[in-house]
C-alpha cells in the first residue's frame, strides 16, 4: 500500500458537514492500490473512546493517479471523532489517524489523536443553496444585448448595433464604442430568456461609469445613466422576479475609476481625505503621470482598492446593502474577487447575509478556490478550471475521454459537495474567445461542449448569444451586440441548444450526484438520485461508435441503429 | 520520482506571505525520491507570460515519508503567479502546476493553469506579534495559585491551601472545593515570575461563577467575588504591564453556567426571552432534569452556546471588547474554541482587532487546527500535539530521537511560519496529568522536555508549579495549591529549571528559524538567524554517548569530557 499517496485533513474538502447531522469523509489513496477495505471507525465525541461505529468507505472518484473513498456519517450529536481503519489484500490492517500510519490506535488517546469535527455549526455548513438550485445563469454585457430605452438620448451612441468596427477607428479606445445596449432592453427579452430555459441573469456591472463595460466605477451608488435610471433597474427586478427568475450584479470592489468620486476627493485632498486609506497612494496624492498609487494590473484609469481599511470595509459593505435594500437584487459576481482581501469579504458576507440569508457571492477566483470558498466568504467563483478543461478536451485534443474525466474528477475533489454544487461552471465569458469560435464551423462539437456543461453539477453559466453560435475572439470581439436577426435562430442547432438548456427541467440535472468516467473512449456523465439516474454519453471524435443503449433516451444528436456518430450524443436514463 | 507524493495549494500551508512582499513557497515530495534540483518559476501577473524568475529550492524539512523543499520570493507588486519545474536524476524534466504533472508549460496560459497568490494583502497576513514575540507563557489556575486579599471573607474557602483532598469529602463535587486563591495573590508574585523569566500571564477564568475552575460562568461582566473586585483586576494588569508583562484572559464563549443571567432569563421568559436563540433549547423552556437543550458533552449544568445566532455574536464581542477597553487586558484564550462556529470568531477577532491591533486569540483546539488559524480567526493554538509527542518520545518511548524529529517536523509542515511563532506549546495544563508526574523521580528527565520546549520555535507554556516538580495526575491533582513553601525552590534542578527558561533572553531562541533532526541517536534542535546558530543536543537514553562540541558551551547538564550521560543536554553556540 502507498502510505504517501494518502491524504486527509480534518474541517476541509476531506472532512465537511452536508447539513447539521451529516458529515462527508473522504480519504484520498493511490489508485489501484492493494486495499481490500476502507473503514471509517466514528462515534460522538464523549462515546469515542468506548466504541467505535463502522462506517464502510467506498471509491466514489478516480483521476489519474488517486482514488477517492468517501462515505457519510450521521449523528444527532454533532460532535465527530474519527479514525481510518484500512486492510490491504494481503490482510494487513492499519490505522490513519492524526499520528499517521499505525498497526495500532489506542482508543483511550482518540481525544488528543484521532481526526475531529468538533461540531457542526450550521451558520458554517456550505451547502446547497435552495434558492439557486441547479439554477441555469445567463450573463449578459449590457451594453451589447438589447435597446429598450427607445426614448433616450443616443448622441453617446457612436457604432451602429451590428458593427464589428469595435475599436481603433476615430481614436476611440475599445472601451470607448458604444452601441446603445440598456436595461430597459433587457427586461424586453425576459420572455425569450425564460423560453431558454435561464433562471438567473447576471449583468456584467451597471455602475454609473464612462466605459462601455463599466467595470472602471465612477460612483457605486448611482445606476449608469446609459443604462437607465433607479426606476429602471427596480422595473428590471420586478420583472425578472416576476418571470420566476433571479438577478445577480457584477460588482468591483477591487478597483475603482480614476474618476471615482472617492478616488477624486482624494487627488483633490491628498491625505485629508476621508477616503485617503480607501486607496493605497505613495505620497500625499495620486497623479495620473506618475502612477504614484497602486492599480488594477498596470491600468493607472483603474486605481487599486485599499481592502484592508476598515473604513473601506464600511463603504462597500454600505454598497452592497444598497442594492439589497433598494432594489432587492438576489446576489452579487464579485470582480477581481482574490486580490481583495479575506477580512473584507468574510465582513461582507457576514453582513450580507444578515439582511438577506440567501443572498449568493461569486467571486472571480481563475484558480483553485478552496480558500476562499467557505460559507463565510464565496458561495462560489466562476469555474474557470472548468472552461480550460473542456478546451483541453473539445478543442486542443490534449486529452482524451479517459484523461478528460479524471481532470474533471480532480477538480470536483478540490472542494465541498456544497462548492460543487454552487461552481459557476463556464465555456466562455466577456473575458474569454468565445467557445464557438474555436469550433466554428462545427456546430455539433461546440453542443458537445455546452452538453457537458448543462449535465456538469453546478451552474451552467450561458453567456449572451452562445445559443445561436455567435463568433468572437478576445474582446472586444467576444463583446458584440447581440444578434437578433441571425439566422441561427430556429436552426436545428439552435432548436437542440434549446433542449439540452431544458433537460435542466429533470431533477437529477439539477440537484443529482454525479459520476464521471469513460466507456469504450466515450465520455459518460452520470447523474443519479437513490434509484433514479440519466447518463449522457459523448463522442467526441471524427470516428463513429457502437454503443447499445438500455433506457428510455432523452435526447440524442446523430445517434443512429446503436452507433454514436462523430461528435454525437446520447442521453437516457 | 514519485507523483503521487508530491503536494502543493495555493493560499495554504504550502504558500503562505510573511509580509506584504515576501511569500514563502512548499513543496512536499517523497524523502529521498531521486530528485536532482527543484526551482520555483514565478514573476509578478503581468510579466509571468514573458519571462520567469528562477528560484532554486531546498530541502528544509523531512519526516518520515517525505521532504518539504522552500523558497522565499520577494517582490514589490504583490501579485504572484508561478510553477515548478523539477528535474530527476536521470536528467527528466517536469512541469508541476495546477495541470498537475506536464512534459512542457505553455506560459502564455499562466492566468488559468499557473499556481497564483493573486495579492498580498496585509490585513490577511500570518505574521509573528511583535507585541509577544517568543514571550514565555505562564498559565496559573487562579484559586490555586497565592491568596494575597487578606481582609476578605474566607468562609467560602473549605480546604487547607496544602491539602490533597480536593474531591469528595462532605459531599462536594470536585469543582466545590475551594483553597482561596485569587488576583492580589497573583500580584504579589509578579516579581516571582519575572525572575522566572514569564513574559506573558494567561489565567483561567476569573468570571463570576460558582466552581473553582469557573469555566460555568454565570455572568459574564462580572469578575468572580472570590478573585476580587474589579479594582483588583485593574491594579493586576498595570502591575503586570509595570513588570514588562503582558495578560491573557480565559473566556468560555461555548457554553455558560445553568445559572448565568442569560440562560435564567430564557428558562424563566422561554421564547419570549431576548436571549432564546443564544441557546440551543428544544421546546419552549429549558429544564435541567430534562436537559432538552443543547450543552457542553453531557454536563447539564453547562449549557452550551448557539454560535449561529447573530444576536448572541452581538453580546460576545462586547464581552470582548469590555475587558478590553476597561481593563486593557492583551488577549484572550478561547476555551472549547473549536465547537464554536467560524463565523462568530471570525467577526469576533475582526471587531477586537479594530480596537486592539496587537490583540492575541488563543484557541483551545486539541487537533490539526489549520482551518481556524487564519489571521482572521485565531493567532494561536494550544498545542496539545505537541504536547503528546513529548509524551511519546520522553514517557513512552514510541519515538526514537529520529523519529521524533520526524513528527515534530510534520508537526511544523501543518501551518504556516507566522502559526508556528505562535503555538502556545505545553507539556502540561489544568486539563492534563502534570509532566513530571509522567517523569518522577527523574527530574533530569523532566528538564529534557522543558527545555525541549524552550528551544522549540513558538511560545513554551509553563503550568504552574512546573518550576518546582509539582507532581498531580489528571483533575482535580493537576490543580493543587502552588507549594510555596516547597523544599525545591533554590535545589539545582530548580535553579536549573530557571537558566532554561532563560535561555530565551537570547534572540535565537525567540526569534530564530528553527531545524529539527537526530545525530547518532540524538535529538537535536538548531535555532538560527542568518550566520548565527545555537544548538541543542539531548540525550533521552539511559546510555552515555560520546558528543565533541565544537562552539561556546551555554548551558548543560551531566556534560563531561565529550560525553553526553545519560537524561543529559548540552546547548552551545
């Protein structure tokens, strides 16, 4: 047995409550080692060092060098001490606790050596927020989905909708070209949204500011005048609640404007400002030409938000209140999430939460996440390791069905079930190539892809005009306006993106446990309720194969006589 | 080379800042593997995907199965992204990165796929106190410790202050005994224990309450009636601060006494009591007979805390912030800290430091302790593992000096530096069988262990009475009345007992980075700054070993003419 591959930790994503009663243990072991069984040795803590309940662990996960054993325990008492009890198949019995490997484990020491979860505090538990349920999100660049406002004044316009002339000329900047995109537009379309089969909308930022994405704020407090006004906004979330759906604000708490109204007192006022800590300045005040003040990247427009000032703790926590208050939003996406720090988001949330309990935060972490996603900081981050996985597999062909569904097992084991559940999982963004444009022209590879998204656990995230494969590189080609008068629409492509957003409608898609593996080079989601389960099975290759299907299919795309034809798929239960 | 044993996460134990420029890297592999060098890739976010910095790794730990390889990086921007590049013997050469194992890196893809501390943010950062840097701990029971309120009513008191007869007579239970200890007592023994060379006084509670230990506490803003008023407390910690000292506080935030004025207004009011949700009760009263509420183990005199509710976090902070700003005490240990939720300590430690920078919170974790030993939790933990690796090695003899070593570094490799600068290290407590009761008659012995736990890096704990070989098994004999007139005082192992703990008037020893390893079977500990060094060498064998000491002999024991007899140490420079 390889004692090194082992891997535990108490109160982490080895060692995690589900609810108040229930706690998910895994153990991590070299994949195909000779262990013959997993048993988890448990009990309440005041009856641990009497007897010890068996808990069988099974092999729930594998990648490619590590399987991961997991079993659940329950206990009305929710106060956890535990041992691992493993034999190998040459009957060798060991013990993994706190002390490591052991051929014995004094029971009368488990207060002191064996693993704990002292207790399961609710207030804690990560777990799945009901509100948000498997929901399907739908981001939207307001500026680029719709007009609605058809009374406004457009002089700020200055690029007819469908240009794709989006910078350089006339000495504009790329943030600079604007098409006319409002909030008014988009509760137009929450028809057509809620036809797709989208429960959440989440808008990049909305903020009075002078780029088209507005991600550079001018004032926090103020809905951008191009985008509409209070009212505006309080119709838009009227009615999105009204269709039955929910709305999340892209805030940036990182950085603000060089033309912030903060940041503005402070080059007025140097260190008499108020706000002077808000910000981190070398010297009394900022300067544009000598960047003397720490900034998002290298962007001297886009000054460096000072988080670790309690002054700017109550601020932005003010901020975030507002949009509760005033206008009932139902969560935030937060930018440039991980270089703000720890302190202030574990404040924000706490704060948050008391006024709205399911309020939900994403952060915009590109990495593993694992530190910052506790109940007290994010309930989840944009799942960016998700994207690039599905590249490796869909578009660069570095991996295959097998490798491919260890990579995404591996990215399941960095976390909670509850993270998991709540990952904002995604194929492109404002900030990424379009997906499409990397399988442009096959349109049955870039299905595959948003299949796996839909029937990945978690929240697929749909990004505006991914439903009738709209191109685009980096920005500001990913940042288009929306096209309303393409073609695509009612295609038989666009017809089957529909219906594989709508196989969301089943349960299992939504709130089922998941197994990923390989069949025959064939990549296979399962998701699975007690009895119930649904598998979607992909080929994602130029080659057909025969594959017998047992079950009532669901859906299927070139799935013809028991044969999966290149890039087809299947799903059944 | 072995992947399987290779880990590594980012924002964790194995990346960790130790101040706003510097971040300190790990690396952990199979000890021995055929590893020919590792180097840290890294640069700042905005120039990863032009160029890499070289930073060369080095073995700086091992235990039993593995080697942690470390490297500092320094930069000014905060933001690092970096990968490992790893070459074996046989000259093969791999990429370590959040892929996991690659042939090559592509590093135009660093945002997605490289390890990141996104920002160093200072709020966030484990550092080591100034304020307490290396400080010697002294934990003294208060009712145990010295009466000096002569004029007080003593009829409380029902035991001779040298009896060993603390339970049972009369009918009292363990916790109704009383000797009459209290705070004057301790004033008057300020010089004492600044001779000792104590920097730091932690006292169990001294809140109003009806046992000795007073960890049932009946009201939280008031100091216990038998320690003295609050004038006493007053005048203690400004002689403490007078003395160059500092005081921590013990307050029990997981359960309160069935008696404290919160719980009788809900047994009395039920529902409608303001205080309901800071109990856990099932139905409308709580009842002791019933016990139908929640409560520390199973003692129903000690109802437990809800930590969930946010009302009740409302009342703890300002029972933190009270001792505090009246009393100006310097920190707190936090008893039961681990059944309490990380939302309250996290908005507990958030609000004190806004008060109280310089604030210290040690928590009573008894485990692996890396999930509340952020910045924005606890600063330290009581650390019992190290405590019971004491016992294996010294009293046991599970551990040889090698593998010993070996636990003591795995012990290291769990937290971050600034943890490891802030372990409350201790051989014994009110809450454990005293270390010389395990050692007696062998009182070389027991000077082995306490001067292991000088020169270990964090802060050593005495109990009290430690200095003079208080013998007591577990409660209530751990919690005798200090033997004043003990024959010990001024024996030489006594005064020998006091040159250890001053062994931390050297810097090295407060302050230096600290190796851990065995030499012909002895255990060994090197504290060291740069060129500086001090060695400690020990002998726990009934066996003489030849030892040649190149250096400055600064203390020693039965160390003559190259030899190291038995239960023996030499430290030297």
């Amino acid at each position: 047995m390889d004692k090194l591959a082992v891997e535990h930790l108490n109160d982490s994503n080895y060692c995690f409550p589900l609810d108040e009663h229930h706690l998910k243990i895994r153990l991590r072991t070299k994949k195909g080692d000779d262990i013959k069984s997993v048993t988890c040795l448990w009990n309440v803590l005041q009856y641990m060092y009497l007897t010890q309940i068996k808990a069988p662990m099974e092999i729930a996960y594998v990648d490619e060098y590590y399987a991961y054993y997991e079993c659940v325990l329950y206990s009305k008492d929710p106060r956890f001490s535990y041992v691992f009890y493993i034999i190998t198949n040459d009957g060798t019995a060991l013990y993994f606790s706190e002390l490591g490997f052991t051929k014995e484990y004094d029971f009368s020491w488990f207060y002191l050596t064996s693993f704990r979860l002292p207790y399961i505090n609710p207030i804690d538990v990560v777990f799945d927020n009901k509100m948000f349920s498997g929901d399907v999100f739908y981001q939207i660049f307001p500026e680029r989905f719709n007009i609605g406002d058809f009374s406004k004044d457009k002089n700020y316009i200055n690029r007819p909708w469908d240009t794709s002339n989006l910078k350089g000329s006339n000495g504009n900047r790329v943030q600079d070209s604007f098409i006319g995109g409002d909030l008014k537009g988009i509760e137009l379309k929450l028809d057509y949204l809620k036809d797709l089969g989208v429960n959440t909308i989440y808008l990049t930022p909305i903020f009075k500011s002078q780029s088209n994405h507005k991600y550079d704020v001018d004032d926090y407090f103020k809905v951008d005048e191009m985008f509409g006004k209070d009212e505006d906004l309080l119709d838009l979330v009227k009615e999105i609640h009204k269709h039955g759906q929910k709305i999340v604000l892209d805030i940036v708490f990182n950085h603000s404007a060089f033309n912030n109204n903060l940041f503005q007192d402070v080059v007025k006022n140097g260190k008499k400002s108020k706000y002077y800590d808000f910000y981190i300045v070398n010297g009394d005040k900022p300067d544009f030409k000598k960047k003397n003040y720490a900034t998002f990247g290298d962007v001297p427009n886009m000054p460096k938000l000072n988080s670790n000032s309690f002054d700017e703790h109550d601020y932005f926590v003010e901020v975030g209140k507002y949009f509760i208050n005033k206008f009932n939003i139902d969560g935030y996406r937060l930018d440039v999430a991980n270089e703000a720090s720890h302190t202030f988001w574990q404040r924000f949330k706490y704060e948050l939460r008391k006024i709205k309990p399911d309020i939900i935060l994403i952060g915009e972490c590109w990495n593993n996440a694992i530190s910052y996603l506790s109940r007290n900081e994010f309930d989840s981050v944009m799942n960016y390791p998700f994207l690039y996985t599905c590249k490796d597999f869909y578009i660069n062909h570095f991996l295959d069905a097998e490798h491919f569904s260890y990579r995404l097992n591996s990215l399941l084991m960095r976390y909670k079930d509850g993270n998991n559940r709540m990952m904002l999982n995604l194929l492109d963004s404002h900030d990424t190539e379009r997906f499409y444009n990397l399988c442009k022209p096959n349109k049955d590879l870039c299905l595959l892809a948003f299949l796996t998204l839909i029937s990945y656990i978690g929240w697929p995230m749909i990004y505006y005009g991914d439903e009738i494969f709209m191109e685009g590189g980096t920005d500001p080609f990913n940042r288009k306006g929306m096209e309303w008068n393409s073609k695509e629409f009612g295609l038989k492509e666009n017809i089957l993106f529909k219906k594989i957003v709508h196989l969301r409608n089943n349960e299992l898609f939504k709130t089922g446990d998941i197994k990923i593996y390989n069949e025959n080079s064939l990549f296979v989601i399962e998701r699975y309720k007690k009895e119930e389960k649904v598998k979607i099975v992909i080929n994602n290759s130029e080659k057909s194969v025969k594959y017998a299907v047992n079950g009532m299919v669901i859906l299927s795309n070139n799935y013809d006589n028991g044969v999966l034809n290149n890039y087809s798929f299947i799903v059944f239960k």
